[in-house]
C-alpha cells in the first residue's frame, strides 16, 4: 500500500496547478468590477469598429483605383482611335468608317491597307494653274471707249443702228 499511496499524490499532485490556474482566472475575474469589465468591452468594440472602418476605407480605395484604372484604359483606347482616324486622314482615306472596318484585315497598316484597297483612298489632286481664260475679252483691259459701249451694247442685244 506503500506503493498506493505513492500514487495518489502523484495524482493529486497535476491536479492542484490546474486547479490553482482555474482559482486564478476566477480570482482575477472576480476582482474585476462590473466597470472594468464595460471598459474593457468597450475597448473591444472600439477596436472592432476601428478595423470595420479601416476594411472599408480599403473596400472604397479599391473601388476608386479601379475606377481610376477603367477611366486610364478608355482615354488610352480613345487616344489610339484618334491615332488611327488621323492617320487615315494624312493618307487620304475618302470613308474614315469603312477604312476602320477594314484596317484590321491588313494588321492595323495604313500603308498596307492604301496599297490593298486603293479604292478607300482619294488620289491627291494635281494642282492645277489656272491661266484667267474664259474666251471673252478681259473687260478692263479695254481703252478705247467706243469699243466699250460697243461691247455692252451687244451684250445687252442692242444694235448700234438704234441709235
């Protein structure tokens, strides 16, 4: 019985600190007043309410650099359209719309596309002198006054017997 009793103390032995960190706990929760345990709760709902804010603020952060980006990626693809519009324009494209259909066909090559479908492009004009010609005579070149009258007459359909 030697032995039996060597065993009991043993056991009650791991017993006492668990009983002693439970004795504890309750001690301490004991000491505690009603008010410690509102602040403490308090504290504790600050701090949830504090993180709640900042989750937020990152949800709204997220949402406007996200609208930031879809803003960048639509002025970047509009500003590449204007690109390709002016590009058709300085080579003369008679159809900006239909040459836009087009265009991707030919791997978005303004000159690829002018040599391939020279129809969409209007040929650039020769400039021509013009010499002042309209087959009449020049009406202020005339000296003579006679002359004149003359011509104003029979481009009114008068004679010159009516006179």
């Amino acid at each position: 019985m030697a032995g039996d009793a060597h065993g009991d103390k043993t056991q009650e032995e791991p017993q006492a600190p668990q009983n002693d960190g439970q004795q504890q706990a309750a001690q301490e929760q004991s000491q505690m007043s009603g008010k410690d345990w509102e602040t403490a709760i308090a504290e504790r709902d600050g701090r949830i309410k504090e993180l709640e804010q900042q989750v937020a603020d990152a949800a709204k952060n997220a949402e406007t650099a996200e609208q930031l980006r879809n803003q960048i990626a639509e002025l970047k693809a509009q500003g590449e359209s204007d690109r390709i519009d002016f590009q058709l324009q300085l080579a003369g494209v008679r159809n900006v719309k239909a040459a836009r259909a087009v265009l991707a066909d030919h791997g978005g090559d303004v000159d690829v596309l002018k040599e391939a479908e020279p129809w969409l492009f209007a040929d650039a004009p020769a400039t021509k002198q013009q010499d002042g010609t309209t087959g009449l005579p020049n009406a202020g070149t005339s000296s003579d006054e006679g002359k004149t009258m003359k011509r104003w007459r029979k481009l009114a359909g008068l004679d010159d017997s009516d006179e």
